[in-house]
C-alpha cells in the first residue's frame, strides 16, 4: 500500500522500517519541526537516509496542507507516536482513512499521558490500541489491540519503552497488513466505559504524605521520569526518583527516617519509600549529595513542608 506516516521519535522510526520492510510504499513522512539546538528526529533522519519525502509543518490545519497531503495520493495514514493535531481535511484524505496507535485499552485512559494515570491508578493490566481516527481524542473505532502487564515496580519509562513500545510497533504493522488484506475490522468503542484524563503536569504531581503509601508509590512511578513526583522542601520542590516501597512508617508522615548506602527512607503513616534519586531546580543529584549539601537529618527532617 501506498502510506503516509505521521509520527515522530523512536516509535515512527521503528514504525516506518517495519512498513518498508513489508515492501509497502512510502508517500510521505510528516514530522514535527526542528528544535533548535535539538538532535535530528529519528524518523526524520531514517526517511531521509531512504531517499523519502519528509514534510515539516507548525501547524497540519489549512487548505495548503490538505492539497499537499491530497498530492500524494496515498491509501492510507498511518499516525505513530503523533502530538500534532491532525484535522479532519487531512486525515479522511486517504483512500483507506487513517489510523492511530494508543498506549492504552481504549477506550479507558484516552488523553496523551495514559501511561503516566495508568501506573498512578495503581493499574496492573494495560495494552495497546491501533483505532481508526475520527474527529474526537482516541474515540475512533477500534482496529485491534494487544494486552500487557504492569509489573508492580514499572515506571512510566519501563512500562513504555520495555513493553508499550514494542507491542504498539508490531500492533501497527499487524494494523496495516489487516487493512491490505481486507480484513481490518471497525469495533465502535463503548462510551459508558470511557475515561479521559489530562496531560500529567506539575498540579497532578505533589506528594502528600499522609496518603496511604501504595498511592504514594503509584504516584512516584507514574510521574518518572516526566514531571516527576516532588514534594515540597525548604520553600522549593524536591523531585523523587528511583524509589522502593518498603515497610516501617512513623506517626510524623514525610519524616527521613534513614540515611545509608546512597539512598533514603522516608516514612508515610503505612509503609516506607527509599529514595534513590533526587533533583531540585538545578537538576539531578545524588542522595549522597542531597544529604551533604542540604544537610538532611535522620529523625529530623522532614519533606512536604
């Protein structure tokens, strides 16, 4: 088939050699524009190293991106790994329409940080999606998915790149093999199933020690490494990573209860995290460093204030 892709990072790079290696054609890649300063974009560099037109744009709305798109004549649009908004005069284009990749079981956790809620719900079964984009966020009907575990010490990175990643990879290659043979299906979503949460930001990520420590747990692997869960610390924000669950507790919730072998414990009212890594506003720094620099107590200090 003749495809467009859409897509941008590792994803659509990975995402395009499995089409190519399937002998499909490649109209067009569109990807993102340039950061300055910034590395080339993975896809966009393999599309070149092919010989493929690469298309950069701010913005896919307007009718000269419709009529360029529509030049290329494809059957299909295929969107891996997509932050742009793609309108409806550019993605009902293709003969076949388009079809999208999702790191969730839609249509629950719709949005573009479902990996993020998924591990901060405390959820222990996940999936991927390939669904036929309509004008709605990840409401089209769905063309197949692929279920997966969330292992109870996943991060948002391991549970993406270890297992989301690959799975949604072969997910979308399967998706357009499904399409040329004729047989991809059209499964309506079930809106009384549906949930829709907004991009994991800062306001989502606050610790509050007095919540009990599996959500605080929950909450810290879901926000690694982006935002990053942080709790307050001497007037600034103390972000956490590489964190454990472990037992102990203390009736003084966000006290560092321990200090030894370049980590930290600190206590909740049910249970204990270990603190691996930190990072205030100048960046990442070991706990050993933290410790020294900030003068950090055992049995004295303590964090959320």
């Amino acid at each position: 088939m003749k495809i467009i892709l859409i897509g941008q990072a590792a994803f659509a790079q990975q995402v395009l050699d499995g089409l190519v290696a399937r002998k499909h054609e490649i109209a067009a890649v569109y990807c993102p524009i340039d950061s300055a300063g910034a590395r080339i974009d993975p896809v966009k560099a393999r599309a070149l190293e092919l010989g493929m037109p690469v298309r950069q744009h701010k913005s896919l709305r307007g009718p000269a991106i419709q009529a360029e798109v529509a030049a290329f004549d494809a059957d299909l649009a295929v969107l891996a790994f997509v932050t742009q908004i793609v309108p409806p005069g550019v993605f009902e284009l293709p003969r076949f329409g388009s079809i999208c990749f999702h790191p969730s079981l839609l249509p629950r956790y719709r949005g573009g940080s479902a990996v993020n809620w998924q591990i901060i719900r405390g959820e222990r079964a996940t999936g991927v999606s390939v669904f036929w984009v309509d004008a709605g966020i990840d409401t089209g009907p769905i063309l197949l998915q692929r279920r997966a575990t969330i292992s109870p010490d996943d991060t948002a990175a391991t549970l993406y790149y270890d297992t989301l990643f690959p799975l949604g990879v072969d997910a979308v290659i399967q998706a357009v093999e499904l399409i040329e043979q004729g047989q991809a299906p059209r499964m309506q979503q079930d809106e009384s199933m549906a949930s829709y949460d907004p991009l994991c930001r800062d306001e989502h990520a606050r610790i509050d020690w007095t919540r009990p420590i599996a959500e605080i747990y929950d909450l810290v692997r879901g926000c690694d490494p982006q935002p990053g869960a942080y709790t307050p610390f001497r007037g600034r924000k103390l972000r956490l990573y590489g964190c454990k669950r472990v037992g102990g507790g203390t009736n003084r919730p966000g006290l560092v209860e321990s200090i030894a072998d370049g980590s930290l414990v600190v206590g909740g009212t049910d249970g204990a995290l270990t603190v691996g890594k930190v990072r205030l506003e100048e960046g990442k720094i070991s706990v050993g460093e933290f410790v020294e620099r900030e003068r950090v107590v055992a049995g004295q200090t303590v964090l959320g204030i």
